[in-house]
C-alpha cells in the first residue's frame, strides 16, 4: 500500500527552525517523502502567538511548490501549521490569523509536552468549535499527562476532538514512555491520523516502513489505510472525519474476553470433531 498522505511535517525551508536550514535539504527531504511512499503531504511549521505570519508561511510554502514542479518531483505539498496552544488562540482564529491544514477548517494543535495540560484547554477546544473549526491534537503521545492516564484524552476524543500519533512513535524512536502510551491509545481507539512529524530526510523519516509493520499487525491493513488515506483525504475535503467509537477500561476488556470466549469454544468444538486413528 502506497500513495499515503502526511498531515505533519516541516518541510519548508527556514520558516521555524525545526525543518530544513535550505531549500536543497526540503527538496531532499521530499524525495525521501517519495520513497518512503508518500505522495501528498501537508507542510506545518511551528506557530506560536502569530509568528510566522500566515502570509509568510503561504509565501514560503508557493516558493517551495513551485521548485519541486520545477524539479518534477511527484510529492504535493499542502499548506498548514502546527499550531502551540495557548490562551489567545481562539481570538486569532476569529481574526484569520492561523492557518488550517490546506485552508480549510481542521487546526493541528500542539501541547507543550513538559508541562501539565492547561486548564483552560477543555475551553479553548469548545471555542475553537464554535468559530466552525475542527481541532486536531498533535502527537498527545508524547504529552506528559495523557502518559500517566488517558481518562481526559478519551473525554476530549468524545467530545469531538480528532488526534494524530506521530508514525515513529510505534518503534520506539521517542522513547519506550512514548510507545506504550502510543500502544495504548490505539487499544482503546484513541488514534485516528498519522504523520511523520519529520524534520529532515534522516530520523523519523526512516521509522515509517518499519513502524508501519508494526501497526499493521495491530490494527490490520484496512485500519492503516484508514489512518493514511481515507481520513486525509476527507479531511483535506472539509468531509466530517469517519472515526470509530472510542472504548473504555471496561468496555475494551468486555470485548477481550468475549474474544477469548469465542477462540476458546471453538477450539473446543474443533476438539469434540477430531476422530483418533
């Protein structure tokens, strides 16, 4: 399965400091895009009370565009941002002042990871609803409180808000803390997008073959090809995001065992069926 979309990335060049110092090192990274069988991606540099600009991120994004036509690299690049929460946030989003991912109206949100979750986020979140934006949380993985306990995640999921694991995360690349919280958002259905989070060619880049194994055994291939494909390309149509019901503590483990309920009477129906010779 090929032709995924990634919904986060810094590719373009010298705009936040976290991707690429150059233009040669975004069209590099671009090419390792390619290979790595990605053929649409969505370009979120880091923002903060503002800055960058809307109209400097769309400016370096057209410049970036119009080399890789140039170049006649088969990689799409969509505009966003990666947007750092913060009390104003829904005054600039009012204002026009943030950009959705490919303009439309789904905000990627970023926590600040070594801190507790503010407590207006819940707020803020409604907010953000309320101006007709859809809200995407980014890599909540990695975000300390949801490490020690997923209660609020999945009542920010319930209430509407989408969320987006970093690919890498699944191998271990951001630490084993990282891992078996990604492991357990994905048991109780708390994972609905993906994305590299890639900040050059190299790195996190490199985990999505292998990481992309892993989840499959997990979720299956259909549950890959929903994450990568189906609900990116909904969301970059302003389509309402097909996700799956969000399970508890109880209800997960209601389903596990009636799952080994299940293999167990058929494993002793096989048995009443076997004749010994």
């Amino acid at each position: 399965m090929k032709g995924y979309t990634d919904l986060h990335l810094h590719i373009i060049p010298g705009i936040d400091g976290d991707g690429p110092a150059d233009l040669e090192s975004s069209l590099q990274m671009a090419r390792g895009l390619v290979e790595q069988g990605f053929r649409r991606v969505v370009a979120t540099p880091h923002c903060f009370e503002g800055n960058p600009s809307v109209t400097e991120i769309l400016e370096r994004w057209r410049q970036l565009d119009g080399e890789l036509k140039r170049r006649e690299i088969p990689l799409q690049v969509l505009p966003g941002a990666e947007l750092l929460i913060e009390p104003r946030l829904p005054e600039r989003a009012r204002q026009g002042q943030v950009l959705p991912l490919n303009r439309g109206r789904y905000l990627l949100l970023e926590l600040p990871l070594f801190q507790e979750v503010p407590p207006y986020l819940e707020e803020l979140l409604f907010e953000l609803k309320a101006c007709g934006y859809a809200p995407i949380l980014a890599h909540p993985e990695r975000v300390k409180t949801f490490q020690r306990d997923l209660s609020l995640l999945s009542r920010l999921v319930s209430g509407g808000l989408y969320t987006q694991l970093t690919i890498s995360s699944l191998t271990g690349l951001q630490g084993s803390t990282v891992q078996r919280t990604a492991g357990r958002m994905l048991d109780r259905r708390l994972v609905h997008l993906l994305g590299t989070d890639a900040h050059s060619g190299g790195g996190r880049l490199l985990e999505t073959g292998p990481a992309l194994k892993l989840l499959t055994k997990k979720i299956g291939a259909a549950g890959v090809e929903a994450m990568l494909k189906t609900r990116p390309e909904q969301l970059l149509h302003g389509q309402e995001l097909e996700i799956p019901t969000v399970l508890t503590e109880k209800s997960r483990w209601q389903l596990l065992k009636k799952k080994l309920f299940s293999n167990r009477r058929q494993g002793m129906s096989h048995g009443r069926g076997t004749r010994f010779t």
